[in-house]
C-alpha cells in the first residue's frame, strides 16, 4: 500500500486490459510498508519469471533487492526492463551503477528522461524510453452516483461522509499528499496559503469557499506542523485517516479543484486523477505533470492552471534530495489569481466529462496499452535475441541437473 505498489498494480491491470502476456511476480515483502492481503489484489500473484520480458517495477536503488530474490539463471537469461521514477532534474550520480543491470529503462515521463540521459554517470548505452503511467479509472458519465450520508440506512458514517456532508454546497479545493515522499516536496504549506490569501475569512462570512488536506503516513507532530499553516481557519480540513477505494474516490468526485503546488515530481498520479474524474487543477509547471496539458491546451487558464515558477537551491538535505541540487517555487500571486479565477468558471460542470474523456483518451488503460506493445515491438529483435541465448542457457541447466542426479 505504497507509491511504488500501487503503480505495479496499475500497469499489470493494464497488461491485461491490453491482452499483453503478463504474470504478477511476488517478492519478499519489504517491512517497512503495510500490505494488502493478496486476495485484495484484482489478480493472482505468481512467483514464476515465466515471459520473456521481466519489467521491473522498483526504483534504482533497490535493484539489489530484486536481484536477491530472483534466481541469476531468471535475471541473466531475460530481457530486463527497469522502471524508474525520480524527481529532479539531476539524476543521482551513484545510481547510475544500476544500469548494467537492465537492457533499458522504462520511465513515466519525458522530465525523467531527461533527468538521466543529461546526468553525469549515464553510460549512452541504455535506452531510457518514456511510458505514462496508465489511469485505471471510468469517465465520469460512466460513474455511480455517490450515495449522499443518511440515504442508505445500512452504511456506516465516517469523518468523510460527514465532511462531505457538512459542505455539500461549498467549492471544495482538494491537496493530496503522502509524507512519505516528504513534505519539503510536496510542499503543502504553499498550497494552504495560496487559499488563506485568495479567499481571506472576512470576505468569505458564508465560508462558501473550503480547502480539504488529506496526507498519508504522518506522524502527530508532523500533522500538526501542516495544521498550524492553517491558522485555525475552519473552512481548511485536515483528513489523516486511511479511506477505503470507495471513500477514496468520494473525495475526488466531490473536488471543485485540484491544486498541487509541489516543489518537483516525478510524474504526479493525483493530478492526472483529478483531471480523469473531470476535475480542473492548479499545478506547478514543472517536472513530471508537465506531459499532461499538451492535450488539454484549450482549456489553459480557465480550467487547467500551470503556474510559472522560480528554480531554488535545496538548503537541507531531505531523503534523497540533497543540498546544493535545486527544485522548483510556485509564484504565489499567480496561484492565488488562479484560485480565484477556477471558482467563476464552473469547469467541472461545463467541461468535466470533456476533460475527463480527454484524459483518459491519452493516459488510459487503452492508450497506455498500445503504447506498451510499441516500445515491446521495437525492441523485439533484442528481446528475441536475449531469449535464444536464454534457452540454450536453460537447457544447459537442466542437463548439469540431470547429470549431477544420474551420478547421485
């Protein structure tokens, strides 16, 4: 139940939606993350690295770790696809060493790509090759509707649906962030006062305007550190709770606008959800997301906001972004501006089944699908040619194995 799962998860679904010969591969479990029980899952697991193509779903760093749990005559004889993500725009130079150890990289955007064909270390050699990661959700003409609190007499009522409930008729924007991929980051502090200064509390006495946070893996203090930018403004809520799929997607569903003004990403998965339920956002434009607003272009300043931004120098190491590398500051007059403009134009209703379809259109299942056997078919004569020397290999194996049980 992480960043890195999730996204497993998301390309197997779509492997199979796309008719693409796919096994999910289990490997130890990493005790640092909690877990779905595998019956959860919408597949079976498997520990067979029975395709020709293994596509290594983990970040660089841990290479190590995958290779210690698949056998060497599994990892040396198949062609091997890693797919990573980062977030800035200078890859890490001691990564680079993991390289050796794939045919290509797969990542999830062109900033990524970038980010290590231009960074000291990389060998020139190993393809790096761009596939989205792929949106597993229906248009919004083909949702349910969301059962409002009090209408079913047999559901449960939560903090959500009694938030929900609460300001059903407010313009509701929406951060989502997981302190797991660091605050500094994530940076949702810009985001809160962007809404304190755009919709000031003595303008708002009807509090028509609300801001719900929702974060994931905080600590008491860290979740009181977010809460104190709020001060004490009661149309700002804070969810910390875990939330079921089903409440999960309610808080999409009832977002009038999401906003993330994030320092760098290396994708931005709640962004491109956002817009695929037909929900406008405001976005730094930088990094990752930027892949996004090509196709919806036409809607650039009223529905879609990319904010300009200034590059700053990190000045505290934080994980794995050091000091000294720089990241991107959202210009805070423009997200208020963009703030203030979202809420006239009434975008999710006018427009959210067009976004959505749009959306979906060039980040689908579908879309995603067909890109996946493209990048397979041009590397297939290598894919093919790594399998000839994988099954000599093999039956050598198999003929040691037998020899060594006829002495025995």
């Amino acid at each position: 139940m992480f960043g890195i799962g999730k996204t497993a998860l998301k390309m197997c679904q779509t492997a199979k939606y796309a008719n693409i010969g796919a096994n999910a591969v289990e490997i130890r479990p990493l005790p640092v993350h909690s877990y779905a029980h595998p019956r959860a899952l919408p597949f079976q697991l498997s520990r067979s690295c029975s395709q020709q193509v293994n596509l290594v779903m983990i970040n660089a760093p841990e290479t190590f770790f995958v290779k210690e749990e698949i056998p060497d005559i599994l990892w040396s004889n198949k062609y091997n696809i890693g797919y990573w993500e980062w977030e800035l725009d200078v890859f890490p130079k001691e990564w680079m060493s993991y390289l050796q150890y794939y045919d290509e990289i797969w990542v999830p955007s062109k900033f990524i790509a970038d980010s290590i064909i231009h960074s000291q270390g990389y060998d020139g050699m190993t393809p790096v090759r761009v596939l989205p990661l792929p949106l597993t959700i229906e248009s919004t003409s083909k949702k349910k509707q969301i059962v409002r609190v009090g209408s079913d007499p047999n559901k449960t009522v939560g903090t959500l649906q009694i938030l929900l409930e609460k300001i059903k008729d407010a313009f509701v924007f929406l951060i989502i962030f997981d302190f797991q991929s660091h605050m500094q980051r994530k940076n949702p502090q810009a985001s809160i006062r962007a809404f304190l200064d755009a919709f000031p509390s003595y303008s708002d006495e009807k509090q028509r305007y609300h801001l719900i946070v929702k974060s994931h893996h905080g600590s008491s203090s860290d979740i009181s550190h977010v809460k104190a930018m709020a001060k004490n403004d009661p149309r700002v809520h804070f969810l910390s709770d875990v939330l079921s799929d089903d409440d999960h997607k309610a808080l999409q569903d009832r977002a009038d606008c999401y906003i993330s003004l994030h320092r760098s990403e290396g994708y931005g998965m709640n962004l491109l959800e956002e817009m695929g339920h037909g929900v406008p956002v405001i976005a730094t434009n930088y990094s990752g997301n930027v892949d996004f607003f090509p196709p919806l272009q036409k809607y650039i300043g009223s529905c879609i906001f990319p904010i300009p931004y200034q590059f700053v120098s990190i000045t505290v190491s934080s994980g794995p972004y050091k000091k000294g590398n720089r990241w991107a500051d959202a210009d805070h007059e423009k997200a208020v501006q963009a703030m203030q403009e979202v809420v006239k134009n009434n975008c999710k209703q006018k427009y959210g089944e067009e976004i959505s379809q749009t959306v979906i259109s060039n980040f689908g299942m579908k879309a995603v699908g067909e890109k996946i056997k493209a990048l397979l078919h041009d590397s297939w004569e290598k894919i093919r040619e790594k399998e000839k020397k994988g099954i000599f290999a093999f039956e050598a194996e198999e003929k040691r194995i037998r020899n060594s049980y006829d002495k025995s």
